[in-house]
C-alpha cells in the first residue's frame, strides 16, 4: 500500500497485512509531518469506501524500492598497490587468524594504539560538505578506517539504519537544501541510550576550539574539530576515542560488548 505524504509529497510504502484495523497516525520520515490513516468505516464515511490513499500498479503487485545509502570511500591507489593488495593468498589470511587466536590466548591487554584487524575495522560516516568531505575520508582511510561518504540527506540516513557506524563526523554545511545537518543530528538524538553510547559523533565547526569537552557537551557530540585543525582530526578523534573506551570500559565488560 503507498500513503503520500500531503505535506510534502513523499510515498511511503506499507506492509497492509501489518496495519491496524483501526485508524491509526505516523510521521513521515522526510519532513516529520502527521499522517492520519483512517480505517475502512471511517473512509467509508468521508470518501465514498476508499480506505487509503493508495496507487495500485498495473500488475496488481507492489515493489520496495530500497532508500540510498552513502557510497565507501575509494581512495586513488597507484597501480602497484591495487596489484599487491590483489595477490594476498590464503596464508595471508590463515596467518591473521592465527595471530589473532594467539592473542586471545594469551589474555594479554592489547595496546590502545594497535592496529585492529581488517574484519574489525571501526566504521566512519562523513557527512559534510563535498570541499571537505574527500579531505576528511582520506585521513580516516589512512587511519585504518572503513569510511562512507554522504553526499546528501537521504543516503547518510541510509546508512546509518543499515550499518553500525561508529564514528559519525558531521558539519552544518552538510546538504543544507534537504537540512541534512537537522536530520542527521535528529537521528542521533532520537536513539536509545544503549545505542547512542556506540556512536561516537564528531561535530565539525569554526566557533569552537578543538577538543573543547563543553562545547562538545553544547552540541549533542562527543568531540569538536575547528576546520582549521582537520589535518589532525584522525589524532584527536584516536585521543578522544581512547578517554571514551576507558570511560564505559567496565560498562562493556559486564555486558561483553567491545570497545568501540
């Protein structure tokens, strides 16, 4: 069943097996507004039996088209790389997951600055505006990142709701048209405590210093980057990340979740 939006014209795409038999409100994920869905006595009342706003297609049946979601980031490789990292054999592998059952063995604490392993990468989200957005992936690349680059509202959203991303940096310059910094940081808000304590957000601005705990506190994030530092963004969020990890470390132990 389709349900469009009468504020803003978005089509929303319904399971009808799952919908009350009674009328019932939801908001529209877009611009927020209310939608009212009567019941079938109700739209018998005030429009002649039709139930809901819907569009049958031809065939009589519907499809789900899937929402957009922010492209990995792809840095520009020589071709020499792009060969080498091509012929990594099997033993390359078994030889990590050796390495890896060793030091769970050995019950050793392993170093903050460590590398983590290529299947535990932390997951980084840059949402801002396109003159910064390449800068931002590549230093969180070269730290060993798996970054995904928004380039507007809907995919950003996208991918949070499909992936666990760990790290989100965002700036208010971040697709003003669709008010993509309003949506991003509503999503955040809007998550359970649990959820929320495995996002760290990064909120990227020229009225703060770096690093500035109270400004951060101000806005809802975890970290503050003046633009003018964003060479060092992957050193202070490394550093911040560190004091974040100690800070909920023996939270994650009792309920056996990893740091971030």
């Amino acid at each position: 069943m389709v349900v469009i939006c009468s504020n803003c014209k978005a089509r929303l795409q319904l399971d009808e097996s799952k919908l009350p038999a009674q009328g019932f409100k939801l908001r529209c994920p877009k611009c927020q507004g209310r939608i009212e869905i009567k019941s079938a006595v109700q739209a018998d009342d005030d429009s002649g039996g039709l139930a809901f706003p819907a569009e049958i297609p031809a065939n009589g049946t519907f499809t789900f088209e899937r929402p957009p979601i922010a492209a990995p980031f792809r840095p520009v490789q020589a071709d020499a790389e792009v060969a080498e990292a091509s012929e990594t054999s099997s033993n390359d592998v078994m030889k990590l997951l050796a390495e890896v059952l060793r030091q769970g063995e050995s019950g050793a604490p392993k170093s903050a600055a460590s590398k983590r392993p290529a299947w535990n990468r932390r997951k980084a989200l840059v949402c801002v505006d396109a003159e910064r957005s390449r800068e931002i992936a590549k230093g969180l690349a070269d730290s060993d990142y798996e970054v995904f680059v928004a380039e507007n509202t809907s995919e950003a959203l996208g991918r949070m709701r499909e992936d666990r991303i760990d790290v989100i940096v965002l700036n208010g310059e971040f697709d003003p048209v669709e008010q993509g910094f309003a949506f991003v940081t509503r999503e955040v808000k809007v998550m359970q405590s649990a959820e929320r304590r495995r996002l760290f957000l990064v909120y990227l601005t020229p009225n703060a210093r770096t690093m500035d705990l109270h400004a951060a506190f101000l806005h809802n994030a975890n970290l503050v980057v003046n633009p003018a530092d964003l060479g060092r963004l992957p050193e202070a969020l490394d550093v911040s990340l560190r004091y974040y990890n100690d800070l909920y470390r023996d939270l994650n132990r009792a309920l056996a979740l990893s740091p971030i």
